[in-house]
C-alpha cells in the first residue's frame, strides 16, 4: 500500500485507533496524522483518540486530537484505522462506518481486515512499522520519525521481544537518522513510572500468586484498590510484562477491575502458551504471547476459567519445544 495513492482527492481525512491507546497507537496515528497534514496540506486532517497518558505530550501535534469524539462532519472522504479492526474504535466507530472510504493498517492477528482497503501484517513488530511502509520515506521529517520511533519502541519493549525483526531495526535505524533524542524519548515513554505507578506496580506484585509449580502468575486489582490510588488505566501500563519477568513464570495475567464484577485482562506468554488462542475463547484477542479480553463474574471464576485453558497448552506434548522468547507487543493496553 501507498498512502498517498489512497483516495488522493479526499478534502476530509479522519484517523484513529484502538481504545485505550497504548505507544504503538499513539505513535502510529500521530505519525499518520503530521504526514497527512504535511502531505496533504489543503485538506481537513482530524485525529480522533481517547486520553493520552502524559509521557506521551512530547510528540508533535498531540494537543490536537480530539478526545471528544465530535464534529461538524457527518461523513468523512476518508478515515484510517491503525493499530485495530473497527470494532475496537469505540466512540470513532461511526466515522468509520460513515466515511466514503475507509483504510485499516495493523499487526494483529486476530483482524482480518475491516477497510475498503487493508495492509494487514501480523508478521510486523507494530502497526508503527506498517505506518512508515506506506509512507513517502522523502516526505517523513524530524516529528513524523519521532512519532514513529516511539511506536516501534513501545510495542518492541525496547528492541526485546521476538516481533523485532531484522526489518524493525533498520527502519529504527532510518529514524534515528532524523536526529530526535531517542535516549530520552526511551526513558520518557518506557522506562519512567510516575511514583502512582509504582505505588500499584507494588501493590500489585505483593498480592500476586503463582499456579502450576510457579508456571503462571496471576494478579488482580479490584475497584476499591484502583479507587484509593486514584489510578487510571494508563497507571497499570507495564504490570502485566513485569510479572511475566518472575523466574520460572510462562505466563502472566494481570486483571482490574472495570466496573463491579467486570475486569479487563492481560495475558503474557513467553512462548510455550498462545494466549491470543485464549483470549478469543472470551471474546478477545491479540498476539500469540500478548493478548487481552473482557470477563464478567467473580474473579475466581475468571481465574480459573483462564488458567484451565493455560495449563492445557502447558501440558501438551510439544509444549517444551516451543520457542520461550518473550513477546509482549503491548500495546501496554491499549492491547486487546
């Protein structure tokens, strides 16, 4: 695909992704949006995403989206989802549905395309990545690479999962060229936790309990802790990848708790389990050794409705000579 061959007339251009944007989502719809609006300077270029987590305000341009999902356009020339099918839009869902022509770039398995037009790649390490394969690499400047780079950081943890490809690091390589601080940019958006975030990253792993001889760990938030830490979903980003790093520990699962008996969960794998196989049995998805969903009911019941299906992977024949690298492709979650 080339995006600048899409549609190349359109005067209203709409782009978002999924809810609760993670570095990947971000990255890649901020991305877009600064090369559509240097590309196509005559026409109306709206980004439209749910609230950014505040280590994200150093990229170009994210005071302009549009966190309300309203405006005086009732259907768009075109809109392009990245990072997600149409059903995980949420409030920007009808500007997709209305648009005259619609385009859908991402890396997850689990969509199989829901545009008029699809670069679906699940090979790829983010849909940052896919991003930047569709641009004019002569018209990418200094914003649009950091925008870039901060998406194939985020969802590649740094370089450190198995979806960082040969491929992956010679487009980071091209970015870097740019001459955006990407040391500071790797602290900024990866590494720096606020001390509320350490506070429940803490919280967390101290009421964490580990299943089938330390083979699986499972942490859960409840309301009432997410209530007396005033923390929101951006605060329990990374949670789920550091209790996947418990020696001996094949998968993770890390839920909180959305509203009374509803909880959205987080599942890592480092290898020997495909938690996307999982996580489409309750309604989700993801990647092979990332992936999330929705659940409803009492914890335990979610616990052990999971877990039935991770020891089943665990203890199947092949199971010890799968690849155990780790990963985790999050979407911090944004995931699924």
């Amino acid at each position: 695909m080339r995006i600048d061959e899409v549609c190349p007339q359109a005067r209203t251009i709409a782009i978002s992704g999924h809810i609760r944007p993670d570095g990947d989502c971000i990255g890649a719809c901020m991305g877009m949006y600064l090369y559509m609006k240097k590309k196509r300077p005559g026409a109306r270029v709206d980004i439209f995403l749910q609230k950014i987590p505040s280590c994200f305000h150093y990229i170009e341009g994210i005071s302009e989206i549009k966190t309300y999902f309203k405006t005086g356009i009732k259907s768009y020339d075109l809109f392009i989802a990245l990072d997600c099918g149409r059903e995980r839009l949420g409030d920007a869902g009808p500007f997709f549905d209305a648009a005259k022509h619609t385009v859908n770039i991402d890396h997850h398995v689990s969509n199989k395309g829901t545009g008029d037009e699809n670069y679906i790649v699940p090979t790829a390490s983010s849909a940052s990545e896919l991003a930047y394969d569709v641009m004019d690499h002569e018209a990418i400047d200094v914003k649009i690479a950091e925008a870039l780079y901060t998406g194939i950081v985020a969802d590649t943890g740094v370089f450190r999962y198995a979806n960082t490809s040969p491929k992956t690091m010679r487009i980071a390589a091209e970015l870097m060229e740019y001459g955006f601080d990407f040391s500071a940019l790797v602290d900024r958006c990866f590494y720096e936790k606020t001390y509320l975030q350490n506070q429940i990253l803490g919280r967390a792993l101290l009421e964490s309990i580990t299943l089938m001889d330390g083979r699986c760990i499972v942490s859960v938030l409840d309301r009432k802790a997410l209530d007396f830490y005033h923390a929101l979903p951006s605060d329990l980003e990374g949670i789920v990848s550091q209790l996947l790093m418990t020696t001996g520990a094949e998968v993770s699962i890390f839920m909180y708790e959305l509203e009374s008996m509803e909880y959205k969960v987080s599942l890592r794998s480092r290898g020997l389990v495909d938690v996307a196989k999982i996580a489409e049995l309750f309604s989700g998805g993801g990647h092979t050794r990332a992936a999330g969903c929705n659940m409803h009911g009492d914890r335990y019941d979610a616990i052990n409705n999971l877990t039935k299906f991770v020891e089943k992977q665990l203890n199947q024949p092949d199971a010890e000579s799968e690849d155990t690298q780790t990963d985790d492709q999050e979407q911090h979650d944004g995931e699924v």
